[in-house]
C-alpha cells in the first residue's frame, strides 16, 4: 500500500507547515487567484484544504520522466 502525503481525513489550514510541501502561503494565494492548484473550501476569510484533496491533486499532477 503507498502511504499518502496528506492525511485524507485531516483538514489543512493556511500556517500548517505541511502545506508548506505544496508551496508558499504566496503560491497558494496566485493559484487560488488563478483557479489553479488543489481544491480549496473558502470559509469567509479562512483557507481550508481537504487532505483527500490534496493527495488526489498531487497523484493526478505526477509526472513519470520513463513515460515522456
């Protein structure tokens, strides 16, 4: 079984290091703006991240240089 990165169960806020594997508070915020990046839930001001999400997104943007 592959071990995820993210806990599936877990939901990730702006500060927690471990988005800090995805990108900076400032990356976030241009693919936020950008409709880019990994589903996002925004709840007033606050930035919440699924960690379900977050590995599907990460699976999904894996690139395999033996396949081009």
């Amino acid at each position: 079984m592959v071990s995820k990165t993210f806990d599936d169960d877990r939901h990730y806020v702006l500060g927690d290091p471990e988005l800090d594997l995805i990108g900076s508070r400032e990356k976030l915020a241009q693919w936020r703006h950008k409709r880019k990046g990994p589903p996002f839930y925004k709840l007033g001001r606050k930035i919440i991240y699924r960690g379900a999400d977050l590995n599907a997104w990460l699976a999904k943007n894996r690139t395999d240089p033996e396949n081009g």
